[in-house]
C-alpha cells in the first residue's frame, strides 16, 4: 500500500521539483542578469577616463672615470624614489583637500545627475572628508612601471571636462610638489655650508686679530725673518774677530812690541761686545730675545694659517654646495598630456551583463546540485 502510494506520489515530487528548479533559476540567473541589464543599460552614469604619464628625472650623478664621462655626459637618472613619492602624494589627503578647494569635486561626485549607486554619498549618506577620501582613491588611479620608471596617471568623472581638470591639476600640484623638494633641498645645502663659512670666518678673524695684537704688543713682525740679518751680521763679525785674532797671534809671536797690537786688542775685544750683543738680541734669554717671542708668534701664526685653510675649505665647500644644489634637481617631465575624452568607456555594460549571466549561471548551477543532493539524501 505505501509503495503504491509512492508511486503515485512520484510524477507530483518531480513536478514540484521542475517547478523549484525553475524557480531557482528565475531567482538565480534570470533575476540577476535582468536587474544588470536594467541597471548598466538604463541607470548606471557614463564614467570618463582621462589620462597621462610622466617620468620624475634627476642629474645623473657624475663619475670621476674621464672614460665614464665621455660615454655618459650629461645626461638625466630616474629618480625612481622620487617618483613613489609623488604617487604618494597624489593619492593623499592634501592633494584631494586642493582639488576640492579648487575644482569643487565633492559636488562633482555628489550630483543628483549621477546614479545612486555611483554617486558619492549616495547609500550610506556619509558626505564627511574621511569618506570623500576613499572614494576619491577609486577615482583616481597612479601606476608606477618600475623598469622604465614611467608613472601613469588615471582619472575617472562623471563628466569628461571634470575627469580632464582632475588630471590636469595633480599634475600641476605635482609640479609644484617637486618644485618645494629641490627648493628646500637647496636652501639645506647651501644654508649648512654657509653656516660653516661663517663659522670659520670668525675663527680666521678672531687669529688673525690675536696675531696683530700680538706684533703690536712686542714690537715684532717675524722673528724668524727678523733673525736673518742679525745672523748674517754675527757672521761677519765673527769672520773679521777670527782675522783679528789671527793677526794678534801673528804680531806677539814675531813683533811684541809692534804699536798696532794693543789697537788690535782693542778691536778684537769691540767685535766679541757686539757678537754678544747681536747674539743676546737673536737668542738671549731675556723676554726680549727675537728667540722668546718666536714661540708664541709660530704658535699664532700656525693658529691664522690654518683658519685661513679651514675658511679657504669652507669656501670651496660652498661653492660645492651651490653646484650640487643646481645638479640634483629633479625634473617631472610630462610624457604624455592628459587626454580629453570625447566618449565614455566605462562602465563597460555588455561585458558587465556578461559577467553578471556568466556568474549567475555559475551560482544556479551550484544550488542546483546542492538541491539534488539534499534530495537524493532524503530519499
């Protein structure tokens, strides 16, 4: 009896199950791709794109090789650094903060014009700058492709003058940004290098005064130079002492009583007096001595002679400083010109309804399994 009821039961189970099947169906593929081809055919807001690419370049770095000069020259390095900087920047808040100052974009993105789903602010009824923030990072994409160092930019609007204007300024505020980086980076040189200058200057100033003071108050210009011609005196003098003293020999030992002698005697005796005094003069050992003060004199001397060096570095270092500042500059050149787009291309609405059919169908047919099995389970 209950097998006869199964039976019976059999044609009306696969009935129902044709009918859920279908239902599933409806629900889970023609539901879904019909509400895509409503939305991306009738509702969705054409987007435009606009873009543009550029390079960030600086000076490329010098080589102390003469062959590596002749083969590189002057040309230009990727500052591929750099170039993540200004990515950075132009995704960051401060960039969004002068474009919406400027170009008002936060209304731009808002307009009723635009669809619910695309606009901002348009579910979650959110208008605050933290959440203009993210949605202005979907809109705005910047690539960077590390083996050429070349940086794409790419802006989408809902309008193609807006999408054009949005790429156009960032790439002005990063001109502007690359602009304050070799300002700064050169006023840092050249300000470090010239505080070093003056620096110095005033120590070669503060020898230089203490070398003068010291002539002025001991009456010396170089005691070593000083010293010269009262050595070449003492030398001669001693030549004529040795003349005379050979001359006094030569009288005792043949004529003692020769009337030149004593007059002889008496020169000899006058040019040891003047020997002793020019001697005491060039290395006495009084404080007046050319020998006492050429101590303190080297000592100074040596003190301005090396400010002189250190401000004569400071000097050249400066003037290094003022070159490099020049050279390390960086460079955005532009590549390719924002486009100005005459025709919307996103969204891209067939391949979307595809998508959204491919998908659904995918999705359909895995609860079409999940129902065999649980059916299969059941009986």
């Amino acid at each position: 009896m209950i097998e006869k009821i199964r039976q019976a039961s059999r044609p009306l189970l696969e009935v129902l199950q044709d009918l859920f099947t279908n239902r599933l169906f409806l629900a889970s593929t023609v539901l879904p791709t019909a509400l895509a081809i409503i939305y991306f055919g009738l509702v969705a807001s054409d987007v435009f794109v606009s873009e543009s690419r550029f390079v960030i370049r600086s000076p490329e770095p010098s080589t102390a090789s003469p062959l590596g000069l002749i083969l590189k020259g002057a040309g230009f390095a990727r500052a591929q650094d750099d170039s993540y900087t200004v990515q950075d920047f132009m995704l960051s808040r401060d960039a969004l903060q002068a474009l919406d100052k400027e170009l008002d974009i936060r209304k731009a993105f808002s307009d009723r014009s635009v669809d619910l789903f695309s606009r901002f602010a348009g579910l979650d009824w959110d208008e605050s700058f933290e959440a203009l923030h993210p949605y202005y990072q979907k809109k705005v994409s910047v690539q960077l492709e590390s083996a050429s160092s070349i940086t794409t930019l790419t802006t989408r609007a809902f309008t193609a003058e807006q999408a054009y204007a949005i790429n156009r300024r960032l790439l002005e505020l990063a001109e502007e940004l690359v602009n304050k980086l070799n300002e700064r980076g050169r006023q840092d040189l050249i300000r470090f290098a010239s505080q070093e200058v003056t620096e110095v200057q005033g120590k070669a100033k503060t020898a230089a005064v203490a070398l003068a003071r010291y002539r002025n108050d001991k009456g010396v210009i170089d005691p070593e130079r000083q010293s010269t011609i009262p050595l070449q005196q003492i030398a001669k003098l001693q030549d004529e002492l040795i003349s005379t003293k050979s001359q006094i020999a030569q009288l005792q030992k043949l004529a003692k009583d020769n009337p030149q002698l004593p007059v002889l005697k008496q020169r000899a005796a006058l040019l040891s007096s003047e020997i002793l005094a020019e001697t005491t003069r060039v290395a006495g050992a009084g404080n007046q001595s050319l020998a006492s003060k050429a101590t303190e004199f080297q000592r100074l001397a040596l003190e301005k002679e090396f400010a002189d060096k250190m401000l004569a570095s400071a000097m050249s270092t400066l003037e290094q400083a003022r070159n490099e500042a020049q050279r390390k500059q960086l460079y955005l050149e532009r590549i390719v010109q924002p486009s100005m787009p005459d025709a919307s291309i996103e969204p891209r609405r067939l391949k979307s309804v595809l998508v959204t059919f491919i998908v659904s169908l995918v999705v359909w047919g895995i609860l079409t399994l999940l129902v065999v099995g649980i059916r299969e389970h059941h009986e």
